[in-house]
C-alpha cells in the first residue's frame, strides 16, 4: 500500500529501543506501547501521519516487538541507522520520513511535503525538525542557520542558536548508501556527514514536543493529556 497524498511516499516509525530509563515499566511492554492520553504513544503518531496523508507506514521494532504487531496488526523489524537500512526494501520511495518513537508531538507532517520534494530533487540527504532544548539536554544537538543544520561545533556565525533534534527528519535513500542492511549502526554520524557536505536542510518546530525519556515524563505528559486533549 502506498501513500497517495504525498506520492507514494512511505513513512517511518523507529520503535525498537530497550527504553532502560523507562523501566520498570519497559520490562514487559515496549516503550511505543507506553500510554499518555488514552492511547499508546505510536498510536499518536500513526493517527497524525495518516492524517497528513501517509497510509503506508513501516515501523521498526525489536524489544517485545511482538507486542507492537499484536497492537497494530503488523510491523516491520537495529539501532537507528541500521534499522533504516534494514527496512530500505519495505520503502519504495527515494525520500521519506522517519519518527521516534518515544517521542509525543503535535508536529503537523503536512508540512513535510516541501522538504520531501526538495529532497527527491537531489538537493540534499536530510531535513531535521529540530525543537528547543529541554531541561534534561540544555545544551542541544545542532545548530540551525538560515534553514540549514550545521555541526554544533562548526557554526558560521557568533553566537548561534543550538536546538535539539526531535527525532522526526526527512531523509534521502543516498544518506544509508554505505550503511549495511542488518548490522547496527548509528545515525547521528550520517547526518554529520550530511551537515559537513552542506546537504542537511532544516527547520524549528516550537509546537508541543515532549522526549518521553523517563517515568516522570511520561506521567506529567499523561495528566496533561487527560486534562486538555
């Protein structure tokens, strides 16, 4: 099945972290089975990509990933890199969009569609959506320059402004051209090489973003949930 808002385009959800600083909780169900609102945290982003218009959606899993394909019907199964490259033969498009998944946001993916086409064009291997820093990582990732991504350690200008990545990012089948399929590996060294190649676009999400990284977070995030949504 494909997508047909955003021709043929296939997206992805990367669910197959332990979540260590989750458990006791991630002992017996995997962290994107977790529940914030009423529902697990996958389910947000399935609900919201579908409403962009991505129906094909290939998800990424591996602790007690039996429990995602029991919830949702069917997955697909390194660490992040890898992982991509392994689901390469599930996803027909040259370009597509990858998701965390234990993260919460109330990212609109509609406005992938031009990165997405930027990216097919051959401009660039990447695009980062990339948030403020949270408490627990004041010192950010990346920085973000007129639209592009640059090694936080490389900046052009005085003083930038640094941002943390999301977890959502838009990427080029060229970016895992060296990646082998069933080995792991990570992403962060791919897209510094995207960055230093000058091919790492970029943008600022200031919406809700919430990196579901420990049981604190994840009750705080369920109670402000059930309150407002």
């Amino acid at each position: 099945m494909s997508v047909r808002g955003f021709n043929g385009a296939t997206a992805m959800i990367l669910a197959a972290g332990r979540g260590e600083r989750m458990r006791p909780l991630t002992d017996h169900t995997p962290k994107p089975l977790l529940q914030v609102g009423g529902k697990p945290l996958i389910v947000w982003h399935i609900e919201r990509l579908r409403a962009a218009g991505f129906n094909h959606i290939v998800i990424n899993h591996a602790h007690l990933g039996q429990q995602i394909e029991d919830t949702l019907g069917n997955g697909a199964a390194l660490e992040t890199a890898g992982g991509i490259a392994t689901a390469l033969p599930l996803i027909e498009s040259e370009v597509f969009p990858v998701v965390n998944g234990d993260i919460y946001t109330e990212f609109d993916f509609s406005r992938l569609a031009e990165p997405m086409a930027r990216l097919a064009a051959g401009q660039d291997w990447a695009h980062l959506v990339l948030v403020d820093n949270p408490p627990h990582h004041p010192n950010g990732d990346f920085v973000l320059e007129a639209g592009r991504v640059v090694n936080s350690d490389v900046p052009t200008t005085p003083n930038p402004a640094r941002f943390t990545f999301s977890g959502i990012g838009v990427y080029h089948r060229a970016l895992f051209a060296h990646t082998e399929a069933g080995v792991k590996a990570p992403l962060v060294p791919l897209l510094r090489l995207a960055m230093d190649t000058g091919r790492a676009s970029g943008e600022h999400h200031a919406g809700r973003w919430v990196d579901v990284g420990t049981p604190e977070r994840l009750q705080q995030l369920d109670e402000s949930l059930r309150h407002h949504v």
